[in-house]
C-alpha cells in the first residue's frame, strides 16, 4: 500500500505549486499577440522625454488604456480556453484516500447475558484512470472552436488597439492645434495692438474720430479674449494627453512637433481597391469571419455531444480492514481492474436537440454580424476617403486664404497709417486674417485625422502612418 500513499501524497503536495505557478504546458500564449501594425508594445514607457513626440505619446497611451488591457485580458482567456479544449484529448487520473472508525456493540435479546462488543478501521487509497477514445468529433470541434474565437479575439485586439491609436493621435492633434490657434491669437492681438496704437496717435493729433480709437480698443479688446480661450483650450488639451498617458493633468508636456501636412498617404488608391482591401484586412471583418467558424464548430459538438463515445478505463485500489474477530478478523484487498466503458446518451428530455438549435442559431446570428461587419466597413472606407478628398482640397484653399488675407491686411494697415484707409477696413481685413488662419488650422487637424481614419478603416493603421 505505501508506493501507491507515497503516490498520491507526492501528487497532493505538487498541486499548490501547479496551481501558484500554472504552468503553460500547451504554450497556448504563443498564440496571443500584444502588438499594432506587427510591432510589439513593451508597455516600459520609462522616463518622460523633455519633448513628446507624437509616436512617444500614442505608445504611452496604449500601454495605459483601459480598454487595450481589457481587450488583452480577453486575448489570454481565450488562450486558456484553447489549453483547456486540448486538455480533453489527454487522460484524466484521480487518487483518492480514505480512513474511517467504527466501534459495534452486539446484545442478543435471546440470550440473556451475551453481547459482543467489535470495531473496525478501515483504511484505502486508489487511481482511476479514464481516457476518452473517440467520441464522434466532439473534442476535436470544441479546439476547433477554441481556436476561432482565439483568433477573433486576437483580431477584436487589433481593433481595440487602431480605435485607442486614432484617438491619442486626435488628442496629439488637437493639441498641435490648440498650440496653432493659441500663436495665431497672439498674432492677432499684436496686430491689434499695433492698430490701437495707430489710431490713439492719430486721435491724440486730431487726425481721428473718436470712434476709430474705441473701435481699435474693442478690437484689442476681442483678440485678447479669444487669445485668453486659445490658452484654456491648450491647457485643457495637454492634461487630456497627461490624463491618457497615466499621469498628473498638470504635468508639464512640451510636444515635439508642429502641425502640418507632410504626412505619408503613399496608400491611398481608388475606392474599389481600398473597399477590397478593407475586406481582407480589416481586424473586425476578421474577428467576425473567425466566430463565424467557430459557431460553426460549436454546431458539430453539440450534434457530437449527442452520441456515443468510447473511453479507457483503469483502476488501482489497496483497502486494509483492522478489525476484531467478531467481524472475521483482519483483511487486506488490493484491486485493479481495466477495462473500455461505452456511453450511449439514450434520452436526456431534448436537452441536446435543443442545445444543436441554439447552435444554428448563434450561427445564423453570427453570419448576420458578419455581412453587417462588411458593410460597416465598406461605409467606413467610402466616407473617409470622401473626408480625406475633401480635407485635402480645403488644405489647399484655406493656405492660399491665409496669405491672401496676410496681404489684405498689411496692404489696409499701410492705406491707415498714410491717411488713406478707414478703420472699419483695417477691422474687416483683420478679422478675415483671423478666421483664415482658424480655418487653415482646422483644415490641417482634420486632414490629419481623416488621413488616420482611413488608414484604420483599411486595417492598415499602425506606427509607420506617423510622420
């Protein structure tokens, strides 16, 4: 009996250690993927760089995003789940022990005066082995499934990931211009300044109304406010960037780069190829595609799970029996045995009928998200390369808009300052150099972003977008 105790004791003592450690014996997280556009996130930002570049910030905003963790969490649980469909293909062994004491006492009514008095202790321990042989495809359509959802959850990832990617890029951007806005404000309001001056001067000599110094004042006036608004939303715009990175909103940033159109569109082509493009590499079409073939081979297990299945079985059993002689004495048993079990499911109240048309319909369910995938995503491809077209051309118009205006403006203010030109001119052209640098700057954001978001709808997003 000891070999088999010793056995079962040294199996026992390993389980904490298995349980703390939970070895990767099927290497199912090689199979899980932490990475956008093929390169890996380390997730080890390390110090804050004096300037922050745009690559730097989007790294750190990954790395701490809740939903890129939880869409990694989802990964490694389907990778156990993909361990625990390959467990089913290996034997299971249970040991078991077990000791019990009874004391008997015998009084023979008959006979006056006789009783007995016995006790027993028992003591046993046990294996059973039990391997499932073949089972009509029912382990092997449950990894298949487990594989599927895998892969759908590694492409939901990659989805997750150009979702945070767009949107830390949008808040560098947004940055970018605020930064933009708040120095085109400032330039307004030295401009607005200097007109000031200009007309108190030509007041103060009697060469003015009064109406041209109180216009230029309340022009001052405006340029500063929007100059003040300019400063807030900078602010507001470098806490959003510190917030997503993990850190303090008031942490002082100081980004590396200026906001411009010089970015790489080298993949933008014509619509049908993009369409076509997005379908073959679009992480939500392929996290949809993979769960369709997992509900597919969720539909053969639970068809498999209905018949039979034929599995090895063996047994090893020691029992030892102290008792008195009242009950025969001592015993000593050891038992093996081994043998092929068929189990034949003959009627389990149309639970199986009903779990295989739940099946279809989760796959049916799922062929309906599929085409509605494709059609998000043809919609998605189509509206941003419409934006990006648009954007581009605007790009165009609102630059040669800014230096019109800066033309405008300088030839008004020369007219003023000679005697010439009225303030209620040098007020128009100022305003309209204001507004055609807000609208460059815009036009400059958007192109930004709707050059990302094409490059999402593609699938395509990742590092190498970047400027």
């Amino acid at each position: 009996m000891r070999p088999l105790v010793c056995l079962m004791i040294c199996l026992l003592g390993t389980a904490p250690f298995a349980a703390a450690y939970e070895p990767d014996v099927f290497g199912t997280t090689n199979h899980t993927v932490y990475s956008l556009g093929g390169r890996n996130l380390p997730c080890l930002p390390g110090t804050l760089p004096a300037e922050l570049t745009l690559e730097e910030a989007i790294e750190r905003i990954l790395c701490h995003d809740p939903q890129t963790r939880l869409a990694w969490a989802n990964t490694k649980v389907q990778a156990a789940q993909l361990g625990i469909a390959r467990s089913a293909f290996l034997p299971r062994l249970d040991g078991r022990l077990d000791g019990n004491r009874s004391t008997t006492d015998i009084d023979y009514r008959d006979i006056p005066g006789q009783s007995t008095e016995g006790h027993r202790q028992r003591r046993g321990a046990s294996l059973e082995l039990s391997w499932v042989l073949f089972d009509f495809g029912r382990r092997s359509a449950a990894l298949r499934n487990a594989q599927q959802l895998l892969l759908a959850a590694n492409a939901s990832q990659e989805a997750t990931l150009q979702n945070t990617f767009i949107l830390a890029a949008q808040a560098y951007y947004d940055t970018l211009a605020a930064q933009r806005s708040l120095a085109a404000s400032q330039q307004v309001t030295e401009l607005a300044e200097q007109n000031f001056k200009a007309a108190d001067a030509k007041y103060k000599a009697g060469a003015a109304a009064l109406s041209d110094r109180l216009q230029a004042q309340t022009a001052l006036s405006q340029a500063s406010l929007r100059q003040t608004r300019d400063e807030g939303t900078l602010r507001n715009a470098l806490g959003v960037i510190a917030l997503r990175m993990g850190l303090p909103p008031d942490t002082p940033l100081h980004l590396a780069s200026e906001l411009e159109a010089l970015s790489n569109t080298d993949f933008v082509k014509g619509i049908d190829d993009l369409i076509a493009e997005a379908r073959r590499e679009h992480p939500a079409l392929l996290a949809a595609q993979a769960k369709l073939k997992a509900a597919g081979a969720a539909v053969i297990e639970s068809r498999a799970m209905g018949r039979p299945s034929l599995a090895l079985t063996a047994n090893i059993a020691r029992t030892r029996n102290d008792q008195s002689l009242a009950f025969n004495g001592d015993t000593r048993e050891f038992d093996r045995s081994i043998g092929l079990q068929l189990k034949i499911p003959l009627f389990e109240g149309f639970e199986r009928t009903y779990q295989v048309r739940n099946a279809l319909a989760r796959k049916e369910a799922s062929q309906m998200e599929l085409a509605d995938t494709e059609q998000q995503v043809s919609l998605e491809v189509w509206s941003n390369y419409q934006s990006l077209s648009t954007e581009t051309r605007s790009l165009t118009r609102t630059r040669e808009l800014v230096e019109q205006s800066r033309q405008s403006l300088e030839v008004v203010q020369g007219r003023y300052r000679s005697g010439v030109g009225s303030m209620i001119e040098l007020l128009n052209a100022l305003t309209a150099y204001a507004s055609a640098e807000e609208q460059h700057t815009q036009a400059l954001s958007n192109w930004q972003t709707s050059r990302l978001r094409l490059a999402a709808s593609l699938g395509r997003l990742g590092f190498w977008t970047l400027p």
